[in-house]
C-alpha cells in the first residue's frame, strides 16, 4: 500500500508500518528529511494518516538500519554519516553490486536486459541536461533493475540500506556536469557487458564505477560530516 498524504484526522491502522518506513526513506533520498533532522511522530501521523504505534515501529525500524538515531529525551533524528561511514558504505557497496552486475549478466531474461537498455537510452539523453532530478531518478531505476535481475533477496536488501543515505549526497551535493558525464559512461560500459552476458567484465565494471563514487567524497558538502 502505497502511503499518500493523509486529509483524515482519524489515525489509521490500514497504514503498515512497512509503508511509513519507505515513505520515510524515500524523504530523507530525497532531503525533505536532512541529516541531524528531528522527526516529530505527530507530523508523520498528520502526513501519513498511520497510527502512532505503526509511527513508532517503523522509526525502531529504520533505526535499526542505521538511518535514524533515537535518542533519549530528543527522540528521533537522521543520522549523519561521517566521511569514514560514507567509505565503507562505498566498499560494500562495491562488492554487492558487483555481485549483482555478474549474476544479472548470467541469470536475467531478455526482456530484463531490453529494460535496462532502455532505461539507459534515457540516462544517455539525459545526461548533458541540467535536470539532475531526473537523472537521479533514472539512475535509481538502473540500479534497481540490476539488483532485482541477480535474483538474491540477501544482496536487494543490504543494498536497499546502503543506498538510502547516499541518494541526496550524490546528486544534490557534488555532482556536477563532468561528473554525470563520467558516471553515465561508466553506465554505458555496465549495460553493454551485461546485455552481452559478460558477467566478469560486468563485474569488474560496476566495482571500477562504485570506486569511482569512492574518490569523489572529498567533495562532500559540510553538512554530511559528523
């Protein structure tokens, strides 16, 4: 059940907490919630028409995926991710997905990779564009369809974690044009080795594309250091 803006004033249970937790992911992707940012349960409860109860299970949620931090008497708040988090998130970033690009290449179906050429078609008249948004949005969807081709549930959620704290500070910090100019070069060199079922030089592609994600944080805006 998608979470839409709530105009009741009546709580509701029909609300999951699962919803309310990707309706607050998909919020701090895209900075509406920033880090060190408190979250007032009541705002959620206003916004959402959730219970507070689904409210609560799902800040304990995603504190336990290392997105929000509770504290006592402050309640709720983003996290902030300090450069040294940021590289370890790159790291295993680069494994997983790396993984995911190798058994994408092996086990996904035509009409997939006919998907993932296509969303690429996109990315490749979007790039030289100042609509970093949908680029953004474009990219989210490449590597999605990458991780839902490998088939591994395991590798799909840690990397849904990984990626969340990532989104904004990839776009609407440090990207400029070069940068997307490279990143979508890099996104080219992915698809034709995985459309080709290459799964090593996929692989070997997608590790070289995270690194390079890797030597850009130190251009991190201020507001993401701890």
């Amino acid at each position: 059940m998608a979470v839409t803006q709530s105009t009741s004033r009546k709580p509701s249970d029909t609300v999951s907490a699962r919803d309310i937790g990707e309706w607050l992911r998909d919020r701090i992707r895209r900075g509406r919630f920033v880090p060190g940012q408190r979250l007032i349960e009541a705002d959620i409860i206003r916004e959402t028409g959730a219970s507070r109860s689904r409210v609560r299970e799902a800040i304990q949620r995603l504190e336990s995926e290392g997105l929000l931090v509770i504290e006592e008497f402050r309640g709720a708040s983003v996290k902030r991710f300090s450069i040294e988090e940021l590289r370890q998130i790159y790291r295993a970033r680069m494994a997983l997905e790396g993984m995911a690009a190798h058994d994408f290449a092996l086990l996904g179906g035509q009409d997939e990779k006919l998907a993932l050429a296509a969303i690429q078609e996109q990315l490749n008249s979007c790039e030289h564009t100042t609509n970093h948004e949908r680029f953004a949005a474009l990219n989210d969807e490449w590597h999605r369809l990458i991780i839902d081709g490998a088939r591994n549930e395991y590798i799909a959620t840690f990397l849904q974690r990984l990626r969340v704290p990532l989104y904004r500070l990839l776009f609407a910090t440090f990207y400029n044009s070069e940068r997307l100019d490279l990143a979508n070069a890099g996104h080219r060199k992915i698809t034709i080795a995985i459309v080709n079922g290459d799964a090593p030089e996929a692989e070997r592609l997608m590790r070289a594309h995270i690194e390079e994600g890797l030597g850009a944080l130190a251009s991190i805006d201020t507001e993401f250091h701890s």
